[in-house]
C-alpha cells in the first residue's frame, strides 16, 4: 500500500497531504460513477449520478456504493475514502492466506500452499488496487474467500450450513461490485449440487448458497422497475446497452464499431482505437490506424471526419443532451457508427466472427502485466538507470509465470476426478474467455477475477515441476554414485 501510493506520489502528483487531511487513496476515471450516486442520494434524496440521465442511476451495481454509503453517514467523504482503502488493504491481506488454503486443499501438499502464498503475495497485478476506490478489490477477494469456504465445506466431509450461507453472501457482495461474477455464482452452485451426495441435501444447499443473491437482486429489480419502469437485473452499461434515447446511445455506438472491427475500446489505455477517437493523451502523437479496421463503407479520411463530428458532441454533451440540436447530432453519429459496423460485419464475417475476437484474447492475456502500474515506462527506467527498473521487471517475470503456468494447468485440472479442481478450472476459463468473445472488452484489471485462480493452478503447475525435477536431480546422483543397472 505505502509503495503504491508513493509510486503514485512520484509519478502522477498523488498528495498525501490535502485541504481534508490525510489522503491514503487513489481516485481512477470510473470513482466517480460509484460514489456520486450515494452523494446525491444524501443530499437530493436520489441515487443517480447525472441528474439530466435518468439510466445513469443502474450504469453501476450498488454494492461498492452500499460500504461508501455505510461510512458516509458517519464520516466525511476524505475520511471514509481512507476508512474503505484500509478496509480494502487487511482483506486484501487476508485473502491471500485463505487462497493459499485453496490450492494445499486441491493438492493436500504444503508446498503448494507456500508457492501459491509468495506468488500472490509478491504479484501487484491485483494488490495495486487495493489503494484504489474501485470494486476490484472488494469483488476480488470475496470470490476468493467465498470459493475458499465452499472447497473447506466438501473437504471437511461434513455440512456446517453456515459455511455454505457465508460463501453465498461473499458471491453476492462480489456480484454487487462486478456484474460479470455473476456467471461464477452460477459456477459455484453447478459445484454445490455436484459435490452434495442426496438430491434433497443439493436442493437445500443450492437453495442456502443462492438466497442472498436472490433476495438481494430482487430489491434492485424491483427498485429499477419501480423506477425506470424496465427489467434491469444487474446494471444498464451505455457501452453493452441501447436506451433508445439517440444523446445516450452515442457511446455503445461508437463502442460497437470499435469492438465489431477487433479493437481495445478501452479510451483510458494506451494506444488503442477507443483512445484515438476521444482524443485524449494516452495516445502517442504518431499513432496510425490499424490496416484492418477499413471496409469500403469508409476510409482514413471519413473516420477522422467523424471522429471531429463525435469530439464535437462528445466534449459538449451535458450541454447538448436535451436539445433538439443534440439529439439530431447524436442520431447521426450514431447511424453512422452502425453504418461503417454494419459495413465492416459484411465484408469480413470471418475476421468478425473469430479472428478479432481471438485478436482482443491476445490484447487482453499477453502483454507486459505491468503497464497498470503507477511506474514510469521502461524506457524512461532504462533512461534514468532507476533501481524501480529492477521491481518492474520482476513483476513482470511474475506476472508471465502466473499466467503461463496457470494457463497450462487448466487440462491437469480438467482431467482430474475432483469436483474442486473442476471448480477452479471453471473460473479461470469464464473469467478469461468472457470479455474478449462475448463482452469484447478487453481493460486489463478485468483479469482480476481469473488472476488469483490462475495463481492457484500456477502453483499446484510449479509445485509438481519442483517435484520432478528434485527427483531427477536425486536419480542421477544415485546413478552416479552407483551406477544404474537395467
């Protein structure tokens, strides 16, 4: 926590120091979306983020909300910022003990448990984010702990309901702070019913592990119904999903376009097609536009015409999103972004279909795991011969071994007669597999789900590797010392 911070004091101007007092968090793009709900609910009596956008009251699930609300109510906002970031940091701590247990569970070796602690430990790829007001490190650790007490339950060989109830809240709160967990949930109750002898014992535990999601997601339905008179189970993104109102639909245009021809629409990362067209400065001056993404719908020159005409209305959007003016802007921006995807989807089925988004996998898995970090580039490291160097391409290294051997684990697991390895399994492949063929967005902290699963196999992967190679390095000592006779 303290590195991280100060990583951010040297390399972005973080302030220890504010008007308020103490600042031991880190603000990303996407706070704000969480907290200003539970702002305006405490001061106007309603949970929205923009006032002028009624959708934008479910863009988010309340679940990080609901800890800032709990605080809120006692404390300022600077304080309870630094009340969630400690509480994020002890769990955080916690957790990597209780994900260790996983994998000497899965393997009943010691061993495992030790390389799956100092692997975990060591790695940033997810501890980074535990200074940060975002969900990843709640959601992170409460499937960890939740999957912990499920695989404690089945190896105990004995039901104790309240393990099972306790996991299924852990799920529940994970949900509430990223959607996408949701299918794990559905994971974890195959698990509970596969790992339950008697059919009235699985109908029991299911029914136990799954209530506090149901009772949960029910209230929020019925609120969103209530509300905004539609079926929102879980949150309205403007990125995955059309509101039919043309001022708010410009962003899952724009975004469709971008995915359809196999690009990060990500605008905050760098270098990529989504941060070119919001023009921002995660875009470096000579960056070129990929060969691929043409069709004969449009050219270089019709998509730098259209990104002015986005820029226009996106820079001024609060201002134009109930006008006559905007809403006739953002109508043709967002035929023509449906226009050059419709175009590019005929022309290249194939590339749509599979390549591009095997391409976004590519994007999403391989890369140096370190360009999240609040580090300055290697360039500038080698640059200043800064000792940092040495840090960052140590978590790096951790981060390839991480994924290349949790990767080549997931057929040991597959193969294996047990349910929890199974479950493991499971998780990783969902949780890798889902952004880049199915959502298609690739941000790198999405990985946060799979990494400390992929930690595990990683872990029972190197523990058997170690084994081996001990027992060949002892078998030639023995031949040496004696010779080998066939």
């Amino acid at each position: 926590m303290i590195f991280f911070l100060y990583q951010h004091y040297l390399y972005y101007g973080h302030q220890f120091w504010t008007q308020e007092g103490l600042r031991l968090y880190v603000e990303a793009f996407d706070t704000i979306s969480y907290l200003i709900p539970v702002e305006n609910l405490l001061y106007t009596g309603q949970y929205i983020q923009i006032p002028e956008a009624p959708f934008s009251q479910v863009t988010r699930m309340p679940g990080y909300g609901l800890f800032y609300l709990l605080f809120r109510l006692v404390f300022d906002q600077n304080t309870t910022k630094n009340i969630l970031v400690l509480l994020q940091v002890i769990i955080s701590g916690i957790s990597v003990y209780y994900l260790a247990r996983i994998g000497y569970l899965l393997s009943n070796r010691k061993q495992v448990f030790y390389v799956v602690f100092i692997l975990y430990g060591l790695s940033a790829y997810v501890s980074m984010y535990d200074v940060y007001i975002l969900t990843e490190s709640f959601s992170t650790c409460s499937i960890i702990i939740a999957t912990y007490l499920l695989v404690q339950h089945r190896k105990k060989l004995f039901l104790q309901w309240r393990y099972i109830l306790i996991s299924g809240m852990l799920m529940a709160i994970s949900c509430f702070m990223r959607p996408a967990a949701v299918p794990i949930l559905g994971i974890a109750i195959i698990y509970v019913s596969l790992s339950t002898p008697t059919f009235r014992t699985k109908i029991k535990l299911v029914l136990v592990f799954s209530l506090p999601f149901l009772v949960a997601d029910a209230a929020w339905i019925i609120r969103n119904f209530t509300v905004l008179s539609r079926f929102i189970p879980l949150q309205y993104n403007s990125w995955l999903h059309k509101t039919g109102y043309p001022p708010y639909d410009v962003e899952y245009y724009s975004y469709e376009w971008i995915r359809d021809v196999g690009e990060d629409n990500v605008f905050y990362q760098f270098n990529t097609l989504g941060a070119w067209l919001y023009n921002n400065t995660f875009v470096e001056p000579g960056y070129i536009l990929p060969a691929h993404i043409y069709s004969s719908a449009y050219n270089k020159d019709s998509l730098y015409a259209l990104r002015e005409k986005f820029l226009l209305f996106w820079n001024n959007r609060s201002q134009l999103i109930n006008t006559p003016e905007g809403i006739a802007h953002a109508r043709l921006l967002n035929e023509t972004f449906h226009f050059y995807s419709s175009a590019y989807e005929k022309e290249h089925l194939f590339a749509y279909l599979i390549t591009n988004r095997v391409k976004l996998l590519d994007t999403f898995l391989f890369h140096s795991g370190v360009s999240q970090l609040p580090l300055p580039s290697f360039r500038e490291l080698v640059e200043n011969l800064s000792g940092t160097l040495l840090l960052k391409i140590g978590w790096s290294l951790l981060y390839w071994i991480i994924l290349v051997a949790g990767l080549m684990s997931i057929l040991t697991l597959m193969l294996s007669y047990s349910y929890e390895k199974w479950l493991i399994a499971g998780i990783i492949l969902y949780s890798l597999l889902i952004f880049p063929f199915v959502i298609r967005v690739v941000e790198l902290r999405y990985i946060c789900l799979a990494y400390p699963f992929l930690t595990v196999g990683a872990g029972i992967f190197l523990e058997r590797i170690i084994v081996k190679l001990n027992n060949f390095v002892l078998f030639q000592k023995v031949v040496k010392r004696y010779g080998y006779k066939n």
